[in-house]
C-alpha cells in the first residue's frame, strides 16, 4: 500500500495536475484575502464571526486555515454565512 506523500508525488508528476492545483491554491488565496479583509473592515474578530454565524471561533479559525493550507474547500452556504456575519453580501461571477 502507497502512503498518502507517495499518492500526492504520483499525482503532482502528471501532466496537468500541478498545474490545476497551483491554479485552486492561487483562487484560494484571493478568496481567503476578501474574506479577512472583509471582517477586518468590519472590526470584528474570529470569536465575533463565530457568534454571528451561530458557531464557535475555532470554527471560524479552521475555516480560515483552511483557505490558507488548501486542505479544504467551504461550502457555499458557509462563506454565505461569514460574510453575511461581516455585513457583506457574497457574489459569484462566472467568467
């Protein structure tokens, strides 16, 4: 059985697929910079978030860190509700 590492070396060694992650991380990144900006603008911290939001500031903390790593992607609904939470409206383009 491969370890995970060996798994992830194998894939990143294929045609395209760097390429395709580099892109996901870079969108990512962009989206992870609106959404602190936008609770930065809105002077509140993780802990104010979370309660706007219903949850618990390590929540919002993971959900940060998750952008931030690329390990996991939001749902919709939930980026709804922290930008909702910072008094923002979330809009998707399709380009």
């Amino acid at each position: 059985m491969r370890t995970h590492e060996e798994i992830v070396k194998a894939l990143m060694a294929r045609p395209g697929v760097k390429a395709e992650v580099e892109r996901l991380e870079k969108e990512e990144g962009f989206l992870l910079d609106a959404l602190l900006k936008a609770r930065q603008e809105a002077g509140l911290t993780q802990a104010d978030v979370a309660a706007r939001m219903g949850t618990h500031a390590p929540a919002v903390a993971r959900l940060e860190r998750s952008l931030a790593t690329g390990k996991h992607s939001p749902s919709i609904t939930t980026l709804r509700k922290y930008v909702k939470a910072c008094g923002k409206n979330l809009v998707l383009q399709v380009a």
